[in-house]
C-alpha cells in the first residue's frame, strides 16, 4: 500500500520538474555526416568538379539538413537527385549535413524536437530542412525539386536566415560594449549578428504624468553592414542607469512619440524589459515621495564595475561562451526582417503537466481505494 502511494507521489513530482522542450538542445551530441560521407555510404558517384564547386569557401551558404535512413530508397534517390543536378546549379550556394537515423538511433531524437518546432507531422525520409521549410519522401518531381531550389535562391539572397539547429540550441546574449547595452533573445540568433545601441536625445517626448525622463537609446542588430529587424521574437534588454526610482517605464518611440510602454525593473544599476521588436527606447521614472530625484537628463551609460571588469584591451565585451560582441556599424545597405516561427510556451507546457499530474494522482488514489 505504501509503496503504491510512494510510486504515485514519484510520477506526480517527476511530472512537475520545469523544463523547455525546445531551448537549450546540445546539437554536438548527435552524429552528422558531411555530403562526402553519405555519398559514400550511399555508394553515389558525384562529379569532381561538382563537387569541388560545393566545397568553396562562402560565407552565405544556405544550411539545409537532411535526416536519412540507411537503405531508404528515397534517400538514395535524393542524394542522387543532389549529385547529379543540385550540385551543378546550387553546389557553390549550400551546405547540406546529414543525419542517419537507423545506425544512429540517438539522432531520431533531435528529428522529432526539429520536426515539433515546425510541426512537421511527416515521418517519410528523408526528411530536409532548409530554412524555415520542411520536405519530406521522394524527390523525383521536378516541381518539388522546383520548390527546394527557389528556397535556395531566396535565401542565399537574404539576410533573413532562420536556422532551424540554432534555434534548438536555445537563447543567446549580445552586447553593445560602447554603452554597456545587452540584449538576451530566448530564440538562437545568428552568433555573428551584432547589437549596436546609440544614445539620442527624447527629451520632447511627452511622458506619462508623474515620471521623469532618464535616457534614451537607438538598438539595433546587424548583419555585416546590414541592418537587420528583429520581430515576433521575446528579447530582454538591459540597459544601465545611475540614478534611483520607485518605478520604472520603458517607451518605445516613432517619430517623436511613444506608440508602447514596457513596465521594467532595476536590478544592479540596470534597467530591464522584455520586447519583441528592436527600435528607439526612452527610459523614465517615477518616486512615489520624491517626484523629482533627477531633474537633469541622464546622458552618459553606467560604468558598472562588474561589467566593465570583462572588457579586453579592444574595448569588447565577453558575456559568456554564447555572447556575440558588440561592435560600431554604420552605413546599412539594407533591411531585412527576420520572423520566427511558432514555438509552444513554456507556461502552457507546465500548466498541460500540472493537470496530468493530478489526474493521475486521482486516478492512482481511486485505484487504492478499490484495492
């Protein structure tokens, strides 16, 4: 009797351990395979130049990733279809990593955690991903083949990148060294995108009755020399004051007004808030005693000793292993909008485990009582 109380307690406990199904994914523990390797295994001939072509050194290569299964007919026929047509149009324009699922039975776990993030239901190999898009079966129609290849073309011309593995492998920091600015987005970025914030000058702006202006910053994320707008995501920014309030508000400004407030806290010297766009932010507070404890704008950043101790000689910043440095970008070519794709809450997954938890509780209590 005490033994089934103690094993039903266990599985209710077990149930309610908070986690993230999709943040955090350590992508090194799977076993990949490069292009060379599966047309090995797949005792595929491809053209020497060909191939050398796919191997040339670029930059914007488009990442596909391709999980097969050893004696797929449909993926011989794939990486035939690659060796002998994608390569001589595309090889110099991708990067194709594989992942074998039938020798390599850990690798069916991070198919199923790629295919939930995109709600693949498709379980046909191969199964490709390329951007935000899934294929999966045969490829021997020219329209499907069609459709991989203007993916291509569409994002090798594109700075608007979605990385369906960087997005597994969780959130990630950047920073502005020049005015000590962070921005920690719970979805992975491209690590070698870069933050920039500029102090302005919102003075005008009106503000809510009560609050007193204290700074105001232009953030910004760039590609290169690319300026690159960050929507639909969660990003929380920290940004540093020296002055004290009761309340703090962040405002988020167009063309001189604020169009969203952000409520905001101050932890350690430093403002925090949570948006899903990157734009002009104006920083203001309010005393509840005092209403006036800063009469004059505050227009020079923190020198917060704790983040200053970690700047090198260059003047950057290292957060920690994930963070990108802050660097001076100006002159953008162009703007790009990056939009992620849906991805299940974490508060509806722990609300979803709370409600099984009880019911099997109830249902091991019942079963006890029977007994």
């Amino acid at each position: 009797m005490k033994k089934n109380i103690s094993i039903i307690i266990l599985m209710f406990s077990i149930l309610m351990i908070p986690f993230n199904v999709y943040a955090g994914l350590d992508t090194s523990l799977y076993k990949s395979e490069n292009l060379e390797e599966v047309f090995t295994a797949e005792k595929i001939v491809a053209d020497v130049a060909n191939l050398a072509k796919y191997n040339t050194a670029n930059d914007k290569r488009v990442d596909i990733y391709v999980f097969r299964l050893d004696g797929c007919v449909n993926c011989y026929n794939f990486y035939e279809y690659v060796a002998n047509k994608l390569l001589a149009s595309h090889g110099d324009k991708i990067r194709i990593t594989s992942y074998e699922l039938k020798n390599e039975p850990v690798n069916n776990n991070l198919l199923e955690a790629a295919k939930k993030l995109l709600n693949e239901t498709s379980n046909i190999t191969p199964i490709v991903f390329v951007g935000d898009k899934t294929f999966s079966g045969a490829f021997s129609s020219a329209d499907k083949q069609k459709q991989l290849e203007d993916i291509i073309n569409n994002l090798y011309n594109s700075n608007d990148r979605y990385d369906i593995l960087e997005e597994l492998r969780g959130e990630r920091i950047f920073t502005d060294t020049t005015n000590k600015i962070t921005l920690t987005s719970a979805r992975s970025l491209n690590e070698n995108y870069v933050l920039k914030a500029d102090l302005i000058d919102c003075t005008n702006v009106n503000l809510e009755l009560g609050y007193e202006y204290i700074t105001a910053y232009d953030i910004s994320m760039y590609h290169n020399s690319t300026k690159i707008l960050l929507n639909n995501g969660v990003y929380k920014i920290k940004i540093p004051i020296n002055v004290q309030y009761d309340k703090y508000k962040v405002g988020y400004v167009e063309n001189g007004q604020i169009k969203e407030s952000f409520e905001a806290t101050n932890s350690n010297g430093y403002v925090e808030f949570t948006t899903t766009h990157l734009s002009e932010y104006v920083v203001y507070g309010m005393n509840y005693t005092n209403p006036n404890p800063n009469p004059k704008p505050d227009t020079k950043p923190s020198t917060n000793p704790d983040i200053l101790s970690n700047i090198d000689g260059n003047n950057q910043e290292n957060v920690d292993k994930t963070s990108t440095i802050g660097k001076t970008v100006s002159n953008p070519k162009n703007i790009v909008n990056i939009k992620n794709p849906k991805t299940l809450d974490t508060v509806e997954i722990y609300t979803i485990l709370l409600v099984v938890g009880g019911i099997t509780f109830i249902v091991g209590i019942i079963s006890f009582r029977k007994k």
